[in-house]
C-alpha cells in the first residue's frame, strides 16, 4: 500500500512535544502506523521536548559511559514529508511510461518511484471518465409508465 512517507525521507514532525522537529525516517511500523524518526543530536537537548534517554554503562570502548537518546516513534498522520525545508502533502501519478510516483504538492518536486512500470500497465489519465448514470429493469419500467 502506498505511503506518503517511506524510509529514509526527510520528515518533519506535524503534532505533539516534537512539532517542528525534522529527522529522518529509520523504519515503518506498517501494522502499527508508525515511523521510527532520528534526529539530529541537537533536537535532544531542549527541556522543552520529552526526551527517552538510554544510560550507557561504561565499558571498553566507552570508557566515560554516559546517556543517549533514543530515536521516536511517530504516528504517520503527525509526520510530513520536507521539501526546500518546509512540509508538504503528497499527490501520486502515473507517468505515461507506467510508473507511479510521489510528486509533493508544493513545487511539484519528485519525491520517489513507488513502483516501475508493469506489463499491461494502464497509460496515465489524461481526460476525467465519463460514465453514464445505471438504471435498474424496475426503475426503467416505473419511468416508461409515467
């Protein structure tokens, strides 16, 4: 099922403690509906955001031991895609080769193929489809009556 974020975008968080934080995504939990999100080392050091700190016995190769921060978990409703640093929503299109991409809706910028072109692909619409309005055999006969 296509997504408007997938792994390794640049995302910036739309809700919550972490509004305005911009990381990248590490792992989408599909079941769940969430993203993995790591963020600059810099996003951790503010008291104003809830932080889950690891502390880290010290050991060989960490002599000092010390904390860090783990990475976060989001909803994908709270995460939006950055685009020339600002977020974006998502179109999907289907080029004329038959490939399907994400397009962001501000500037029109190419964001990923979601899928190549497959055999016996339909061709991109270039025109809306104009169906005809179904009557059933009762219908038909109540207004042929009248």
């Amino acid at each position: 099922m296509p997504r408007h974020v997938r792994k390794g975008d640049e995302v910036i968080v739309t809700a919550g403690n972490f509004r305005g934080a911009v990381g990248t995504i590490v792992r989408i939990l599909t079941k769940a509906d969430r993203a993995v999100v790591q963020f600059a080392p810099s996003v951790y050091d503010g008291a104003q955001r809830k932080q889950r700190i690891k502390a880290l016995r010290p050991n060989r190769i960490n002599p000092q031991g010390g904390q860090v921060a783990l990475d976060r978990s989001f909803h994908l409703s709270n995460l939006s895609p950055v685009v020339d640093g600002k977020p974006s929503r998502v179109r999907f299109q289907t080029k004329d080769s038959g490939e399907k991409v994400r397009v962001a809706a501000r500037g029109g910028k190419e964001l990923g193929v979601i899928h190549a072109a497959r055999d016996g692909a339909k061709k991109a619409r270039t025109s809306k489809k104009t169906t005809t309005k179904k009557t059933t055999k009762k219908k038909a006969a109540k207004a042929s009556e009248a």
